[in-house]
C-alpha cells in the first residue's frame, strides 16, 4: 500500500522520545512539509527507522562527558526520492569497515551488544521496496539514510492521511501517570490500534474517573506509592478491566 514517511518517523519519534530521555540523548525531528508517500510495508519501514535508531543511540551513549549526545531524525525530498536520515554525534564507523556495514553477522559493537543482523536486514527490507540504504561520515558525527521513490499520483483514496473521517475508537485505556512521555508513549503504542488514550496524573483523578464508566485499559504509574496504588487496584478489582503496572 502508500504510506507516508513522514508519519513513520513521527511514530517512530514517539516510540523512543522515553528510552531517549531516560539516557540524557537530545532527540532532534527535521521533517519536511507535507506528506512524503511511498509504496511500502508500514511495519517493516519502521522495525527500519527503529534498527538505525538503535544503532545511534549505541554510538553516542558512551560519549564522554562533556560531548553532545544528540540523535537527529529527517526526512526530505531529492530528485523524485524520500530521504530518511538517522544522524548522531558519535565517532562513526572506521573507514576500513564501511564495506561490510550491511553484511550478515558484522557488527562493530562490544560481545553481547548486537547479533550483526539489524543493518544486513534493514538492507534488504529498503532494498525489497526499491529504495537504497547506505552510510556516510558527516561533521560532528555519522549517519545513515535511506531513499525510496515517492508516489507522484494518487487517486484520493490511496493518498496516506486523506481527508476522510477518522475512525472511531471504540476502546479506551485510563492512562495514570505523571510523565508527559510516558503520555507520548502510550498514545503511539495504543492509538494506532483502535484504542483511546485519556490521561490523569494522580491517583486520586484516577478514581475519580474509575467511578464514572468503564475501561477497556487501565495503565498505572509504576513509580506511584503503594498506599495509592492499592487503593486503585482495589477500586478495579471485581470489574471487567485489565490491569497493567508501568
């Protein structure tokens, strides 16, 4: 089918915005305007954006102190072709092993790290789908990039993100939880699924909103105190809810 680039690395985004956080990486999004549409397997791009996501975090959180730990994703528009560029600030790849970067097995990471298989996969997923993979050295850091040749003509109902009605989600999980990214997180996992995400931040919201209907999904805050998270575990035991601790 078309899907648009630009929404994949926007998902992809959201996915990682909290692993990110938590390991003091600055996330920088430079997407171009408007759709990038391209004919492809939706899952299969993203498990791409997610293995180049992967490999540049390894690179840049080991940086000393001091040194800009930074991953930047972007998209643009070259000459009929989406480009979708995955850049950090690491020490990159040395220039003997380039040649071997999208070989099965290779890695340049410590034992235990990596199984050598996500480039030599994400390869051969951008190659299936006509596009190219490939790696350079940039200022400052590395990057990888990927480019498949955009759809010029769509018909109204093949273009991704057309102007038609949202579908109506007929789920709707209670998300209990302080973070904002914790927020990001569950919208990107839960929303693309069919389910609605509402969102309290203490738990005595929580009951509040426990009281006036009924949950497809209850999702609570891990780090909440355990006098509060009892109160609301006993307030949803008995009820047709399921429950999971974050």
């Amino acid at each position: 089918g078309v899907v648009d680039l630009n929404d994949i690395l926007g998902r992809t985004a959201l996915l990682v915005t909290y692993e990110l956080h938590l390991r003091g990486i600055e996330l920088v999004e430079e997407r171009a305007d408007g759709p990038l549409p391209v004919r492809g397997n939706r899952d299969e791009l993203q498990q791409v954006l997610l293995n180049l996501v992967n490999n540049a975090v390894q690179a840049v959180r080991g940086l000393p102190e001091g040194t800009p730990r930074r991953v930047t994703l972007g998209t643009g528009l070259e000459q009929g072709q989406v480009l979708v560029r995955v850049r950090d600030t690491g020490g990159g790849v040395p220039t003997e092993l380039v040649p071997q970067l999208f070989t099965p097995f290779f890695t340049t990471k410590d034992p235990g790290e990596g199984t050598g298989l996500g480039l030599s996969l994400s390869y051969r997923i951008v190659e299936s789908h006509g596009g190219r993979l490939s790696y350079q050295a940039v200022p400052g850091g590395a990057e990888f990039w990927f480019s498949l040749p955009i759809v010029k003509e769509l018909g109204r109902q093949s273009a991704p993100n057309a102007a038609a009605p949202a579908p109506r989600l007929a789920q709707v999980a209670l998300l209990v939880d302080s973070d904002p990214a914790a927020e990001l997180v569950m919208r990107a996992l839960l929303e693309p699924a069919g389910c609605a995400v509402e969102v309290v931040r203490t738990g005595s919201e929580a009951l509040q909103r426990l009281a006036t209907r009924s949950w497809s999904l209850v999702v609570l805050d891990g780090a909440m105190s355990a006098d509060g998270r009892r109160l609301l575990l006993d307030d949803l035991a008995g009820k047709e809810t399921y429950r999971l601790l974050v």
